[in-house]
C-alpha cells in the first residue's frame, strides 16, 4: 500500500532543489538584455556587450544554482562557465588575427602584379606618388616568393634523410641504447631551440668556415633544418613504432634481409604518417623568421641562387616592410604591401596543413580487414 | 657454382645492412654532433666579447652590464605570457577533453592547433597594428587608476608598444602548445578513476580536482615548461610589437628588451665586435631555453615511469 507513495516522495527528493531544463537560455537571454542596457549607458560595442554579458550570465548562473541547488552544483556551474570562457578567450585572437590579415592583406594580393614583380627599383618616390597621386602601388613578392622555395626546399632536402635515418636508427636499430636513450632526448631538447638561435649557430658556423658576411639561401636552409629535424624525427619515429611487428617477422621469416625490410615492409607501411609529418615540418619552418633574417640577409631583388647572393623570403619580407616602408614618410603602400605577402604565407601555411591531412589520408595503407 | 653464388649474394646482402644500419647511426650521431656544434659554434664566436675590455662593447660597461637588462627583459615578458597562457590553456585543454560534446571535440582541437600554425611574424604584425592601438586606452585608465602600483606607472606609453602587450603576444603563441600537452595528458587519465568518482555521487568539476588534475599535474608543469621555453625564444613578436628601451618596472611604458628582439633588431647590420656580443647574448639564451627545456623532459620522463607503475 505505501508501494505507491514511495516513489512519488523518492522523486520529488531527487528533483528537489534542481533548476529547470531551460534555466541556462533564460539566464542567457537575461544577461543579454541587461548587458545591452548597461552598455548603452556608457557608449555601445559589440565586444564590451560579450564581455558584460559572459559575466552577468555567470554571475546569474551560479547565484541562481547556488540559492536552488546548493554550493556543490554551483562550483560545478561556475568551473563549466570559466571552462567555456576560456575556450571563447582562446578563439578571440584566432579570429581577431585571421580578420585582420584578410582586411588588411586581400588589398594587396589583388594589386595587378603582386605575386608576379619583386621590389627592384621600387623607390620611396613610387609610393609617394600612389598616396599623393593615387597611383597604383608598384613592387610585389615575386622574390620573396623565389626566396621562400628555395631556403625550405634545401631544408627540406637536408633535414627529411637526415630525420629519417635516425628515426629508423631509433626504432629498428637503437635497441635501447644508451646511445638511442641519448638522442632521444637531445632531439626533444632540440624542439625547443629558440628559433633564432638556430640563425646564429648558421651564421656562427659559416662566419667561422667561410669567412665574414657569409650570407645566403644556404645558410639560412641550414638554420632551418636545425628546427626542422627534430620535428621530422619525432614524427617519423611514432609512426614507425605503430608498425606492426607481425609484418617485419613475416619478411624475416621469408629471409629478407632487415635493411631490406625496412624499405620494402616497414617505410611503405608507415609512409603516410611520415610524408603527413614532413609537410607538417614543411608548414612549420615556411613561416620561420629570425634565422632567415640573421641568415640570408634581405634582398629586394630575384636571387635565383640559393648559394649566392642575399635572399629574400616571405616572412622577413613582411617583417622589412612593417618596420623599415620603403617610403618613411608615406608607410601606407608598404603596409599594403606587407599584409599582402602575410595573407599569402597564411594561405601557403594552411594548404600545408590541408595537404598534410590528405597525405595522410591518400597513402594510408588500405585496411584489408 | 651453386655455392659460390649463394656466397656472393649473401655477401651483397651483409654489405646492404652494413650500410644502411651504418647511415642511420651515422644520422643519429649527426643530431648530437649538430647539438654539440650548435653550443661549440656559439661559444667560438663569442669569445671575443667575453674577454674583450668592457669599453669597447656597447654600453661601454662590459658584457655583464650589457646582458643582464636584457635577461630580465625576456624574464619580464616571458612570465606575463605564462601568466596569461597558463590558466587559459588548462581550461581550453579541460574544455576540449572533458566538456565539450564528444563529436566537437577533436574538431575544436583542430580549431586551436590552428593557432599554432600562423607564422610568428604575423601575429608580430598583427601585434603591432591592431592589439597595440585597441589595447592603449585599457593602458591609460591602467595609469590614471592603478598608478600606485610600480606596475602600471604611468606615463602610459601613446601606442601601446609596451612589454605587457609582447606579453600579450606571446600568450597568445604559446597557447596552443600548452593546450595540446595538457589535453594529452587529461585524455590519458585512466576512465576508471574517473567513474569511480562519478559513481560517489561527486559533480563534474569534483571529478576533475579529484581524479583528472592529480593526475596531470607532472604534465601540467612540464607543459608549461616547454611553453616557457618558446616565450623566451620567441622573437618576432617582440621585435615588432615592442619599441624598446632601457629597463623598466613600469609594464605599460615603452622600455625593455628581450634577448631575441635585441639579436633580430641588430644583427643584420652589426660587424665586427658587435656581431659576437650578439652571438654571446644568443648563447645565453640558448644556455636559458636549454635548461628550461631539460627541466620540463626531465620531468616528463620521471612521470612516465611512474605512471607505468600504475
């Protein structure tokens, strides 16, 4: 008889001092409007009411959970609300940067000749006269853009043997070495070289080998493969440790020599995660500033010898332009000019990136069950 | 005949491996011998102004009085960075491995691995010309109401290109690394500490102090090691947000100066006896990251034993 009274007063326990389903949007729309009146007293704008009203719906929240609930559910409300803000403060700069270079830069990229001309010959009189005169702004990022290829292809020829030799070293070879244990971490230590550093141990290197002001596309290709290594080894060696150890045994078994089965079985295997992580490595060094810029010099001309001469590239581009315009007194067509070349190496970053996820996908090794 | 032939061939197969397995050790040694060339190289060429007389470096007061500003500088911007970087990224990692829907998460990782991809020249630019000029009001209320504090002394600088906005910068450049380590590590936390708590009636966030942060809590520092690391190696940022100057406490005046900036700033044109006082301050940077760095691996190799004993 008490069977049915029993789980009417269970119930009403447990949805005892809960707040309602909708609680969160009403909070919300709350917060919204209230937001809304207190930035209208003091001058609106969109940012401020995001602010204010984060604030208010959390303030609101919790207070409300807090009264209903009680303090448990309420720290939980308040650490999901500082959880999410986080989250929404980390995108604010992704966004803010991402908006910035395609305002400021798509005026540049769609000057008639940008990808195509380099700055020989681009006076400060010629951007003085596309200010006064409204001629367009002469000069584009053709040698950068040559720079660029050059310095990370050579980087890419030097580093990618390299770091994959001693990622095979490290899985197939090393053993646990004492040896193997040793580069293990000099290579982690090596991921945290300050970029810069690299430059000036380039430049230390030739300075000492070749003599003084020894600066070209070569030496700013060796400073990259200092970065660029350690990336290439790190992510060689984890795909080739996820190999299985069944095929290596099964070539064994057929008497292929290991250096043989590395190549045949276990490379091709593994190929897609190393080629998804060089281009990854590739994306990674493209956009490497300092040790070009102590490394290759900056030129304003095309240098199409990457072991001869000053080289341009993009990111010392950019940075040349911003803090030395070509015209001082008129420092609009190089900001143009810079913002130009920075939306062109964001996009060259991104399809590296694009590419190395269809790398990775493309030469995946086909699932056979 | 026979034998012979299979002589021969088993020879060209012993040389095969010979070879090989020799150029991977070779690629191996090279790596060490890269590392050990990079502290060698650098030592040479700074030499010179190591020993030179101290009238002759810039300043005029010796190397130690040219270098020390500068660490502090780099220490200075390195520690708003972390400041900022730090609290954020663990909520973004918690975010993305602990709250948000199942579905969204690994996208939304992709969504803040992006952060990392854009060139640090960029977010220098980006620095410069747009958080310098929104910031410099918040400097100026900063001044009026805060002066007290030798922080936020005023003068606040006109153009925002102070230390604090480089920190800002830089926060912002080593957010992602920070988050992606975190977020490994909270994903690592065994399922069954966490239904455990769960299953004891605690709520989420009981869980996560619970369960999840003792757990990570080795990763968590060394995460934020290595994001020390990249802030105080980070150049770009700095040399084109901050217009530098002498040392100051206050944060938003334009002063100070980072090792990395300095390098960048001067290098291209200097010569001579310049050329190793700036090759002396990259290896005291290098000498700076390098023991960060080892700190932080150091700790994440005593962590992995000690969660393979779990």
């Amino acid at each position: 008889m008490t069977s049915t009274l029993t789980p009417v007063r269970k119930r009403s326990a447990l949805t005892k001092g809960q707040l309602p389903k909708a609680a969160p949007y009403i909070v919300l729309a709350l917060a919204l409007i209230i937001g809304a009146a207190i930035l209208a007293l003091i001058g609106f704008n969109a940012f401020g009411w995001g602010i204010v009203a984060a604030i208010l719906f959390t303030v609101g929240l919790v207070g409300w959970s807090a009264a209903v609930e009680g303090s448990r559910k309420a720290k939980d409300k308040l650490a999901t609300c500082l959880v999410v803000g986080a989250f929404l403060i980390a995108l604010l700069p992704l966004i803010s940067v991402i908006w910035t270079v395609l305002v400021k830069g798509l005026p540049g990229l769609l000057d008639p000749g940008f990808l195509g001309t380099s700055m020989n010959g681009v006076t400060g009189a010629f951007d003085n006269k596309s200010v006064e005169q409204g001629a367009p702004v002469m000069g584009g990022i053709y040698h950068a853009l040559v720079g660029t290829v050059q310095i990370t292809l050579l980087a890419t020829v030097i580093s990618v043997p390299v770091g994959l030799l001693t990622a095979i070293y490290l899985v197939e070879y090393g053993e646990d070495r004492a040896l193997s244990r040793a580069i293990t971490f000099f290579v982690d230590v090596m991921t945290g070289i300050p970029s810069i550093v690299a430059g000036l141990f380039a430049a230390a290197f030739f300075l000492a080998v070749v003599g003084p002001g020894t600066k070209t596309g070569a030496v700013a290709a060796v400073a990259l493969s200092v970065l660029m290594i350690p990336v290439v080894v790190r992510s060689s060696e984890e795909m080739l440790k996820i190999v299985p150890n069944e095929l290596r045994e099964a070539a064994y078994a057929l008497g292929v020599r290991k250096w043989r089965t590395i190549l045949k079985v276990v490379i091709p295997t593994a190929i897609s995660g190393i080629a998804s992580g060089v281009t990854l490595a590739i994306a990674r060094v493209i956009g490497e500033t300092a040790p070009i810029l102590v490394t290759a010099g900056f030129a304003t001309t095309i240098n199409n010898n990457v072991f001869g001469g000053w080289m341009a590239s993009l990111p010392t581009f950019i940075y040349t332009q911003i803090l030395n315009p070509t015209s001082p007194s008129n420092p609009g067509p190089s900001d143009q000019r810079a913002w130009g070349a920075a939306l062109v190496l964001i996009i060259l970053v991104m399809l590296l990136n694009l590419g190395a996820r269809l790398v990775a996908r493309i030469f995946a090794p086909k699932a056979g069950r | 005949m026979t034998t012979t032939s299979l002589t021969k061939s088993r020879g060209a197969g012993r040389a095969g491996d010979k070879v090989f397995s020799g150029a991977t050790l070779a690629a191996g040694c090279l790596i060490l011998a890269v590392l050990f060339g990079v502290a060698l190289f650098l030592v040479v060429q700074a030499f010179p102004a190591l020993v030179a007389s101290p009238d002759k470096i810039q300043g005029g007061q010796g190397f130690f009085a040219y270098i020390w500003p500068i660490v502090v500088g780099t220490l200075i911007a390195a520690v708003i960075a972390l400041a900022i970087a730090t609290p954020v990224a663990i909520g973004v990692a918690l975010f993305i491995s602990h709250f948000a829907p199942r579905g969204l998460a690994s996208g939304l990782g992709y969504v803040i691995d992006l952060l990392a991809a854009i060139p640090s020249v960029v977010y220098g630019a980006w620095g410069a010309a747009f958080l310098a000029k929104e910031i410099s009001p918040l400097y100026n209320w900063l001044a009026d109401n805060m002066g007290w504090v030798p922080l936020f002394q005023g003068p606040a600088s006109a153009t925002g290109k102070t230390i604090l906005t480089a920190g800002i910068v830089l926060a912002v450049m080593v957010l992602p690394i920070i988050t992606s380590l975190t977020r490994e590590i909270f994903l690592q936390t065994p399922k069954l500490h966490e239904e455990a708590a769960l299953a004891l009636g605690a709520t989420r966030w009981e869980m996560i102090r619970m369960a999840v942060l003792p757990f990570g809590r080795a990763g968590i520092v060394s995460a934020v090691m290595l994001g020390l690391g990249r802030a105080l190696g980070e150049t770009m940022a700095v040399a084109l947000v901050l217009s530098s100057g002498a040392l100051t406490a206050s944060l938003i005046q334009s002063g100070n100066q980072t090792i990395a900036a300095e390098i960048a700033l001067n290098f291209p044109e200097a010569s001579g006896l310049k050329v190793s006082t700036l090759i002396a301050a990259g290896l005291v940077l290098f000498v700076i990251t390098l023991g960060v760095n080892m700190i932080a691996r150091w700790i994440i190799t005593r962590h992995k034993e000690f969660s393979g004993a779990n």
